[in-house]
C-alpha cells in the first residue's frame, strides 16, 4: 500500500520540495532556537518559578530526535521511494521528526503566553498545517514514503506529551 500511495502521489515540483525544506534543521531548529530564547528571557524577567524548566526541556526534546531516530533508521534498514535511487535508511522520517519536535515544541512553549483563545487556535493550527506541509511535501516530492512520516510523527507525539508532561509537572508553581 506504502507503494502504491506513493506512487500516485509523486510530482517533482519545486514547492513540494521547499514544503519539506521547512523540515531540515536548517529551518527548523532556528524557529525553536527563537522561541526558546524569547520565552527564557521573558520568563526570566517577570521572576517566574523555574523560567529556565520549558525552555530546557524543548532543548533536550530537539536533542532526541536524531539520538532516537538514527538508531531506529539503522535498525530498519528500509530503502527509499525509487526516486531516491539505492540506499536505505529512511525509516523513520528525520525531517518529519524534526519538525515536529521543533515547531511542536515552540508552539507550546508560547501557548501559556498568549491570552486569548483565538491566537492559541491560531498557533496550534499553523502548527499542524507546518507539520502536514513538511509531511505531505517529503511525500509528495518522494523524499520519503508515506509511512515513514507517520512513523515519525507518533514517535514525536510521545516526545511532545513527555515534554508536556515534564513541563506541567515541574513547572508549576510550589504549593
């Protein structure tokens, strides 16, 4: 079916290309590398109890994905869409993984400091659609097969809810 879908997906243009290029660390890291500065500094300046904890975590979170994705492609030894000619190590997506992790992680970083219900959507929605671009863009172009990247992304989805979790828990505030 990986084939198949594949297949009927592949079109060489440029934009699928520049939509999967928002998933190399060139792109991706920068974006989170801004977002942990900016909520570091704002945090530290209003006082806040442990201002230091999301920011590291999102850190250490962008620092996983390849600790965890290289071994995983190693093990798998997959090949690649036949566009990529031979060569394995593909399975899972690094691209996919790295923009997940990076706009994920940024988004919820910001998400505690926007006060209104509509910018939060807002945010969480062009995440989403960033995350789908680099999916669909990977695929599309024939970069990877489809389920490399969804691979990648439930692999990310228990590295965001860790996150989440390490940052609700011991961010809060002392009782």
């Amino acid at each position: 079916m990986d084939k198949r879908v594949s297949h009927a997906l592949v079109d060489p243009l440029r934009v699928y290309g520049g939509l999967a290029d928002l998933g190399s660390v060139v792109v991706a890291v920068p974006v989170l590398l801004v977002v942990i500065a900016y909520v570091a500094r704002r945090g530290r300046a209003a006082g806040t109890y442990r201002w230091w904890l999301p920011p590291l975590a999102a850190a250490v979170a962008m620092a996983l994905v390849p600790v965890l994705v290289v071994p995983l492609k190693v093990l798998t030894d997959r090949p690649g869409p036949p566009i990529m000619g031979p060569g394995t190590g593909y399975y899972p997506s690094g691209h996919t993984a790295t923009a997940t992790v990076a706009y994920g992680t940024a988004t919820l970083l910001l998400l505690p400091l926007l006060s209104r219900a509509a910018l939060r959507r807002a945010l969480v929605a062009a995440c989403v659609l960033v995350n789908l671009g680099v999916g669909y863009g990977l695929v599309r172009r024939g970069y990877h097969w489809p389920l490399d990247v969804v691979a990648s992304w439930c692999l990310c989805a228990v590295l965001l809810t860790v996150f989440s979790m390490v940052v609700g828990r011991y961010g809060d505030q002392p009782k």
